[in-house]
C-alpha cells in the first residue's frame, strides 16, 4: 500500500542512493523504514489537502540542514517554504525563544507591548521612506487580507466608487477568502458562489504568458485601457497588489512596466501594495525585494521572514492608510504573540549582524552561474531560469512536446530528495531552489550538482 496520499511520491520499492558527504547523508531507503508508523499515522489522521510535499519525516533542523529519525541529513533548499532566512534554529533566535518562554509574557492580545514598540521601530528602521506604522498579523494571507481591507476603506473614503483592485495573473497572495481572489489562475476558485466582481487581473509580463516580452510598458497601457473600455476608469481603482517576484517561477517584473505603474498610480491615486512574505528580510539580496525595482511602494505586507521561525505577519505603511480602520473594528488574538516577536527581534539581529543580506546578494551570484551551467546540461528539460539572491526556479518542459511539465517538476522533486537535496513541491512546473541565506558556498555547489544528478538519473530511466 502507497503510504502517502499524493500519488506523484508514491513510496519507492528500491533503495535510496547511500551518500555520505560533509553536507548529505542518505543511509537507509527513502522515506526511512522507522518512519512508516508516522507517515501512516499521518495518511490516516489528516485530509488529503496537506499531504502533498515528499513524504520524509522532519525530526529536526540545523542551519542548512533537515535531519529525520534515521539520521539522514538533507541540504535544504526550501527554506520551509522560504521562511528560515536566518537558518533553521539559530542559537540566537533559539536563546531568545527560551528567555521568553521563561521569563516574558505567553500571551497578551492586543494590550500594549514595550516588545512590539521595539519591533515596530525595528523594523521601520529598515524600510523605504514613507513608513509609518506597522499592522502586526499571524501569517502572510491574513496581512493580504488585512492590506486588502484597508486599501478599499481607503479608496472609499475618497469616493464611494473606488473600490476596483488589480492584480496580476500568476500572482499568490495566501489562502484566505480575499487573498484566494487576488491570487492568480492557478489558485482554485470554483468554491466561490460569490467571486468578488471589483478585482481584476492584469496579464502578467512575463512567462508563461509572455516568456520574451519587448514592449511592456504598452502590455500594461493595453491591459488598463481595455479595463477603461470595460466602464473602469483609474479613478475607480483603490489598489494594485503585486506579488514582489511571483513566487511559484521567482519571476521579477520588467523595471519599465513598474515604472510606467507608479506614474499611473500616482496620477489615479491608487495605492501599490508589495507583497513581501517571500521576498522580504533579505531573502533577494535586499532587506525588500521592491527594492530592486526602484520604484516607491505605499504598503508592504510581509512575514515569513520576518522571524525566520514562528508565525508573524505584518501590513507596513503610512498613518494615513493604516488609520483608516477605527480602533477595534479588527481584533486578533494572537497577533505579534510575544514568542513569535522575541523571534523576530533575534532575527533581524542576525540578519544584520551576521550580513546576511549582502551574503544572499553575492551566493545568488553564484546560484545564477550554476543554475546556467545545469541548464546547458539540460536543456531538453530546463526551458529558462529565474531568480534573484536566494530565490531561484527552474522552468521545466517536456523534452518531446516543449510544453511545460508539472510531472517532470514532481518526478525531479522526489528523485532530489531520494538524493539528499530537501525541496519542496510547487504544483505547477518549477522546481525551486531557495536555501537558508547562512549555507556555506560548498553547500549550495554541491546541492546545485546534485540536482543534475538526480535529473540525470531520470533521464536514464526515460524510453
């Protein structure tokens, strides 16, 4: 019996490779035969929607690296879901963790906190001018879902027919009822009895759609005058959301196109709200990945990053859009839980202190090199590369058709960690290469080279 439930990593027969080297170690098959209670257990007590990544049982993790009961150790390229860019369990984040469990407060709800005061400024210490005020949230859907709200309060305060939002194709905002409609095609939306009819979706410039754009400064001035065309004039726009890079592809927007945006949005008076959660804190080689762009943001959410470890989100903008809402007419429990902030205020120690934002800047460097190479290599099987920093994708195809492969990204994904390289599965067709900004340069050559072995031992296998 298949012992996990998505069927593109069914349980091998075979043995995994053994590997022992200073970064990998695979000394037993893939999942481990002492995991087989566990992942039976977890078959059997949760829904079909959560299982879906390789069935390998995290028992713990250091640094770069993922470790199960078995001791088989992984270099980890997923960052759980591009979340440790300090490094899993830093002793820094760990001590302050413990200090606060300890000697701090467990929970507080929305009572004033010196430790968030601290936070806040910490982290407007490091954003772009114009920030004012920090919106603390528990995870990144709930910041879009939180900048969503206050873009529309805003928007009608100026009149009461702004309430249009755009957005782009491809795009993923988060899992939650408003974030679900501002993700792009590929979120499921057929729930919806009610989809909401004032978000609309620009094309986004790039692939799929637009793999080799030359103009998009006229894609973006077609795709609003069409909307104009379709009785929505620029006035009647509150906000755009854009995904910072478009995480399932780590695609960036041309320069050009967001330019061409902001001139347009300050000319509507229309809010540009960056989503940071995986691009923030570093993670891109910049404290904000918009920063790439040069171009001004008026909201950032963030999160992952922000603690490199437990729950904590946030909307960070100026006074007069995050004062819109009157006081408690949104109301969380749990919000900048003092654990997660303890956590957040090591980390963004540690980013600072240790360089890591410089680092991720100078290994993405050496990422983009590798990544070229392994596409040369394979070029039936790798249409493009992209990425910036520490958040990098390889863009798949299948080498009879040409069209894009979400199997060839799922078989990859398997044979990858049956070799000693944790990633995660996108479900779309991609494989993403995202590791802790702390890994040592041997670290990522080696993980990058075994990713050509593990697509090597694929191709062997195809008729």
């Amino acid at each position: 019996m298949n012992i996990y439930h998505h069927d593109r990593f069914a349980e091998p027969t075979q043995p995994a490779p053994r590997i022992e080297t200073k970064h990998r170690r695979i000394q037993t098959p893939i999942p481990a035969p002492q995991t087989r209670d566990v992942l039976e257990a977890n078959r059997r007590l949760f829904p079909r929607v959560n299982c879906y990544q390789p069935p390998i049982i995290w028992e713990r993790a250091e640094d770069y690296q993922v470790f199960d009961a078995a001791d088989n150790c992984w270099i980890d390229f997923s960052s759980t879901a591009v979340m440790t860019n300090a490094g899993h369990a830093h002793p820094a984040i760990r001590q302050a963790l413990e200090t606060q469990a300890r000697e701090g407060m467990l929970a507080q709800f929305s009572f004033p906190s010196e430790q968030r005061v601290r936070l806040a400024e910490r982290i407007l210490n490091i954003c772009p001018p114009g920030m004012e005020k920090v919106y603390f949230w528990t995870t990144g859907s709930e910041a879009i879902e939180s900048a969503l709200r206050l873009v529309r309060t805003w928007g009608q305060q100026r009149d009461p027919k702004k309430t249009h939002v755009l957005t782009h194709r491809g795009d993923f905002h988060g899992i939650t009822l408003g974030a679900t409609q501002l993700s792009g095609a590929a979120a499921s939306k057929d729930w919806l009895v009610s989809p909401d009819q004032h978000i609309h979706h620009l094309p986004f410039p790039g692939p799929p759609d637009y793999p080799d754009l030359a103009d998009p400064v006229t894609l973006l001035e077609t795709g609003l005058a069409q909307l104009e065309e379709h009785g929505i004039a620029g006035s009647q726009i509150a906000g755009v959301f854009l995904e910072t890079m478009q995480g399932w592809g780590a695609l960036s927007y041309p320069v050009a196109y967001l330019k061409r945006l902001r001139q347009w949005a300050d000319q509507h008076q229309v809010l540009l709200v960056f989503d940071e959660i995986q691009t923030g804190f570093g993670r891109t080689g910049r404290w904000f990945g918009h920063q790439h762009y040069g171009v001004r943001p008026d909201l950032l959410c963030v999160g992952k990053g922000l603690s490199s470890s437990l729950p904590l989100a946030a909307v960070i903008g100026p006074a007069s859009v995050l004062d819109v809402l009157s006081p408690g007419a949104v109301t969380t429990t749990h919000a900048a839980h003092p654990v997660s902030c303890a956590a957040a205020l090591a980390n963004l120690e540690v980013l600072e202190q240790q360089n890591l934002i410089d680092e991720a800047d100078r290994k993405g460097q050496l990422v983009g090199q590798d990544l070229a190479r392994l596409q040369r290599r394979f070029p039936d099987q790798i249409a493009r590369v992209e990425g910036r920093g520490l958040l990098w994708a390889l863009h798949l195809c299948n080498p009879s058709t040409g069209e894009a492969d979400d199997r060839l990204a799922a078989d990859w994904t398997w044979s990858a960690v049956r070799h000693g390289v944790m990633v995660f599965h996108t479900m779309r067709p991609t494989l993403k290469i995202c590791p802790p900004l702390t890994i040592p340069d041997s670290a990522l050559h080696e993980g990058i080279e075994t990713l050509a072995t593990a697509l090597q031992s694929l191709v062997a296998q195809s008729p």
